[in-house]
C-alpha cells in the first residue's frame, strides 16, 4: 500500500522547491513529472507528496493537511527554518493532550503544521 497526498498548486516548481527543502530532513527528492503533476517521494514508508497544477487559486482553509514532527523540541526553531524557505506562521505555538504545534502557511497559504509530540504517546488498544 502506499499513501499519496495531493496539493493543489498555482506554480508546481516553485512548490516543488519550497517542500524539497522543507522536507530536506526527511531527505525527499523528486519523482514522476507529467503536467500537471510533480511528485516529490521520500524514503518508505513516507508518503508521496503529488503537487497538482491547477488554474483556480486557493480558497478557505485546507480541509485536510500535512503535521509534520521533524524531532525537533524547538518549534519556533523548526518554524523559523520554514519561514526562511518562503513559508508564513499563522499561529503561535499551540498545545493539547501533551502535543505541541505551530500553525504555518506553505508559499501559496497550503495549511500545515509543524508538531512535537508529548515525551511518551500511550499507544491505541485495539478492540
């Protein structure tokens, strides 16, 4: 099975070099092209992250997005990296049940955020 996560995009190459180096920790590189598509794959189990050229720019809030953890315990560190690459901070730092985030804007106003989960998760009981 694999997971691909598909973002709509006005400017695909510039996207593209906005998450390379974004996701440089999670040593991402590029795949596939074929107008209207840029995949950018990083090492498995990772998803793929399918850019999409679309003509209609963005509307309203993501209905889903990227949390990205990249090990780092200083979020705003983390965030000023991405902030650096072009990238827009769109809230402060956030908590709940022992998770730390930060909201933050790709280029283009894509959603994400940028987590550091708490020391230790219990892990889900099945049934």
């Amino acid at each position: 099975m694999q997971i691909v996560v598909t973002l709509d995009c006005a400017d695909v190459e510039a996207q593209a070099d906005f998450w390379l180096a974004a996701l440089a920790p999670l040593d991402y590189r590029r795949g596939f092209r074929g107008s209207p598509y840029l995949s950018l794959v990083g090492p498995a189990p990772a998803p793929t992250l399918l850019l999409q050229h679309v003509p209609e720019p963005k509307q309203g809030k993501n209905r889903m997005h990227l949390d990205l953890d990249f090990g780092a315990a200083d979020l705003s560190a983390e965030v000023g990296r991405l902030e650096r690459l072009g990238a827009v901070r769109l809230s402060e730092e956030l908590s709940e049940h022992g998770f730390r985030w930060i909201v933050v804007g790709d280029p283009e106003g894509n959603e994400f955020c940028v987590f550091c989960p708490p020391a230790h998760v219990e892990p889900v009981q099945e049934g």
